[in-house]
C-alpha cells in the first residue's frame, strides 16, 4: 500500500477516522509517544504553523501502536 510522502492533520484524521481533538489528546501530545512522533514530523510552532508527518513513518507508527493506544 503507499501513502503520501507528507501528511498534514487532515491526513491523519482520514487514516485514524478520529478528529483533531482526539489525535492531538491521545497520541500527538502524550509524551511517551510525542518524543516518537517528533523525530518524523513538524510540531506547530505558533498558531499559523501546521503539524507535518512523513507519511510512511507515521503510518508505521500507528500501525505499531495500534494496540498501545487502544487498550
């Protein structure tokens, strides 16, 4: 399966079927995975930034995780 080389949030919330709020709460701010999370993306640095992932990592992120974040 591919993906996108770069993914916005609106890419991650097409991937996961979760909003905003949800993503940003459970995973993107958790600190055990953010630290993760950080070392193939782009965090917001001010209120005109936006988050950026590198698709295939993110994805294999998620897909590792899956469990982790779900129980």
């Amino acid at each position: 399966m591919t993906t996108k080389t770069w993914w916005d949030m609106s890419d991650l919330e097409i991937e996961t079927g979760y909003k905003r709020d949800w993503l940003k709460r459970n995973i993107l701010k958790v600190p055990k995975y953010k630290k993760e999370i950080e070392s193939f993306s782009h965090y917001p640095r001010n209120r005109n930034d936006e988050y950026r992932f590198i698709g295939s990592k993110m994805q294999c992120f998620l897909e590792e995780k899956f469990t982790e974040i779900f129980s």
